[in-house]
C-alpha cells in the first residue's frame, strides 16, 4: 500500500480529490504541482507541507514562492521540474493527474524511478503507450489505471493469471450530455451546453471529449496499451447511468463487471491502497434504489470522434499521438468560442489525414508529431473554416 505520493496536477478535479483521499487514508505528500492556480496551490502546500511544490507557470512559480516564504518548501517553476517532482525519492506513487501530452516525460522519469504509476493521464498511453508500458517492464514499475473504466478493468482481471482467457474488454460510456442526437442536431451546440455532463464532473478538457465521445476513443486506445490487445478485442458501450465501470468478458463467456457509484474517489482510493482495500467513508452503492441499468451500441455517424479514434487505434504508431494533439487543440479553440462543436471532429481528422505519423516511432518522433499536428491546428483555423 501506498505511504508517501506526488500528485502532479494536483489542484485540477482528481488531484483535488486524491488529495481528500490521500487524507483519509493517512498518507504523506511529497510534492505537489500546478499548472497556475496559485491560490489553491498555496491553501493545498499550506496544508499537506510537501517538501517540493512546482508552478509550470513560471511567474505563478515566483508568486508562490513569495506567498510561501514562510514555510520549509522548495518552489520551483516551468514544465521540466514536472520531472523532478515525479522522480521524488521519498514519493513511493506517483498520481499524474495532469491533462494532456504534459504528463509524457514525468511518467516517463517516475517509471526510471521504479514509482508506482496511479495513472489518471490517459494521453501518455493514448500518445506513447509502446514505449510506456516497455520501460514500465524494463524498470519494474507499476501502472495502476485511475480512469473509471480502466480500474474497473484492472479490478475484473485480478486472478487471470494467462491473458489469453481475456476475449473482450468492454469500455462502459454514459454517451454525454447529447445522446440521442443526430449529426445535423449538434451543429449549434456551445462550450456551455458541452460541459454538462450529465453524471460526471469534471476538468472542462475532459468533459468536452465525453460530449464528442472522443473520450471513449482515447480510452479504448489506452486499454489497447495497457492490456496489449488488438483494437477487435476492445469494445465501447453506451450505459447512461454510469452504475457499471466496465466489463471483461472471457473465453468461455463468462462476464465479470465493477459496478459502483460514479465518484472518481473510488478508483483513486483503490490505485492507492492496491492489493488491499482501505474502509471508504462515502456512501455506497445501493443496487435496490439504482435505476435500471441499460446499454446500447454508439452512434458512430453522430459521433464521428469515436469512429475517428478506432481508425488511428488501427494505424497504431504516432497516428494516435496526431488524434491527440489535433484534439487538444480543437477543443481548446472550440472553448475558447473559436470553432464550432462540429469543428472538432473535423479538424482532428483533416490533421490526421495530413500530418506524419510514423508507424513505429521513437520518443523524438512523438514529440515532433504532437508539436506539428497541433501547429496544423492552430494554423487551419488561423486560415478559415476547414471543408
């Protein structure tokens, strides 16, 4: 069981609640990080005294230091010292709860470090999960998955000594906000309307995606990366009352599913306190009072995201790392009142068709490919409206 963590993201939605878990559970907290907040940083460093604390922003770095003046903490700032966190020696886990391509090269150097991994960062495996999960073995490292489906996953296969009794991983989805809705219907939606999901809540990045499903997408790659199995054996699944995380289905048709609450502290409590399970204080699941539990087939032609992610989950490579970045981009245009909804789906595929992907490639060509497709963005909607 986890004692010591460094919580990278630590005043985004999951590191705010790891760190109310990490309090139940009387763990200690070595290093935290942000990317600006300043006031949460101070109020969270004022609390749990971590030895280290980092602002990515550099001048948020120096106004904390100056706030924190008082107290025994190092303060650094900028996107490197994400590493020196990670790498902590007195942190025994690491949580990257840091959103997008950022939390790459920190998993990277906590893995070197033989950290356990309580990975709430689906990009690093969306963008590079060969090279990941290979270090991961080579160092001895565990990855422990925080997303709700994919802990679900790893709860399900706990006991499964031969991965070859696994015959489908079944990814749960609530569909969003805009289940139901046809291509054509979701042409005036609004950042506002997007980012309200209907049982989750979340950072605005990650809300965004579950109302394109393009969250799904990504999820189905990470499992792909994590589980090492073909795009065939993982499947996504609408189930609006996010009561079931996920299921595995195994080779002589038995299907193991986690049920719970849809409350993120679970799979944090869980990534912790792995191979045992600490008392919860939150109330459970009550099988009698839930409603009826349904699931149904996504509507790709609605959705196109979803379908757009299962076609660079087939090209394998840096095609993922494209769909990634060409993503990020979209949705942070679309955020900021630039693009339309259904922009985002076009422009991650125009990069996706136009931008290089090598098929297998180094940490180099990764980084490269994410820093072009996102120009590739930006660049198109600087030039107009994509066709």
């Amino acid at each position: 069981m986890t004692k010591t963590i460094a919580i990278l993201g630590s005043t985004g939605s999951i590191g705010r609640q790891t760190l109310e878990v990490a309090e139940q559970l009387g763990l200690q907290v070595a290093a935290l990080t942000a990317h600006g907040s300043i006031s949460l940083a101070e109020e969270q460093v004022r609390k749990f005294r971590p030895r280290l604390a980092v602002m990515v922003e550099e001048t948020a770095a120096r106004d904390l230091a100056v706030r924190l003046a008082d107290l025994d903490v190092k303060i650094l700032g900028g996107a490197a010292a994400l590493e020196e966190a990670a790498a902590l020696p007195e942190a025994d886990t690491v949580v990257t709860a840091v959103v997008g391509m950022a939390g790459l090269k920190p998993t990277l150097a906590a893995i070197r470090e033989k950290k356990r991994i309580a990975l709430a960062n689906k990009e690093t495996l969306v963008c590079a999960g060969e090279l990941v999960m290979d270090a991961a073995e080579r160092h001895g490292a565990e990855i422990i998955p925080v997303d709700s489906e994919h802990s679900a996953i790893f709860q399900c296969v706990q006991g499964c000594g031969d991965r070859r009794e696994l015959k489908r991983l079944l990814l749960t989805c609530s569909g969003g906000p805009f289940y139901g809705r046809s291509w054509e219907e979701t042409a005036s939606i609004t950042p506002a309307d997007a980012l309200r999901h209907p049982n989750w809540r979340m950072g605005p990045k990650i809300t965004v995606d579950c109302a394109t499903l393009m969250n799904k997408g990504l999820e189905i790659i990470e499992a792909m990366r994590l589980y090492r199995l073909p795009l065939e054996q993982v499947r996504p699944v609408i189930h609006r009352q996010s009561i079931v995380h996920s299921l595995v289905e195994f080779q002589d048709g038995a299907l193991l599913a986690q049920l719970g609450t849809p409350d993120m502290r679970l799979p944090i409590r869980y990534a912790l306190t792995y191979p045992c399970r600490a008392e919860n204080p939150a109330e459970p699941l009550d099988l009698l009072r839930c409603p009826p539990l349904t699931f149904a087939e996504p509507d790709r032609d609605a959705f196109p995201c979803l379908r757009l992610a299962e076609e660079a989950a087939k090209r394998g490579g840096a095609a993922c790392t494209v769909l990634n970045a060409a993503n990020e981009e979209a949705v942070r245009l679309f955020l900021a009142e630039r693009v339309g909804f259904q922009d985002i789906y076009r422009r991650t595929a125009q990069a996706l068709a136009e931008s290089p992907a090598p098929a297998s490639p180094s940490l180099e060509d990764i980084l490269e490919a994410d820093r072009a497709a996102r120009q590739f963005v930006r660049q198109s909607s600087q030039e107009g409206a994509v066709p």
